[in-house]
C-alpha cells in the first residue's frame, strides 16, 4: 500500500424491514450508524443499515455464572 491509500474503513451492514429500524438498531445498541441503502436483491428486507466498525448483536443464549 502506497502512502497515498487509505485502508478502507470497516463497516457492517444489517438489513431490515422499515428504514426507521436502522436508527434504532443504532441507539439500543450504541452503534455509529454511517447510512441507509437500498437494498434491491431483497424484496422483504428492503433496507441496509451500515454501521461503522465490526458490529454482532449480543447472544442473548450464551450461558452466565448466574445458570
């Protein structure tokens, strides 16, 4: 990589029904929502949330010291 490129910044992309779930994807989950798209391949997922950095939804199953 020459010193004029950038690495591309790493962004993860959820897809969902209504554009208005992207916002609040980003606030339950403290993400840094970048954009909306269109998603055009998908006719039941029309929407894709991209959210800067490496975002996975919590595994609500994981066992706890707790089970």
């Amino acid at each position: 990589m020459s010193e004029d490129q950038q690495p591309e910044p790493v962004t993860s992309n959820h897809s969902v029904t209504e554009r208005w779930r992207c916002t609040a994807m980003e606030k339950k989950y403290s993400w840094r929502l970048l954009r909306i798209e269109r998603n055009q391949n998908n006719p039941v997922l029309k929407w894709d949330c991209i959210f800067n950095g490496k975002t996975e939804f919590p595994d609500y199953m994981e066992e706890t010291e707790e089970d």
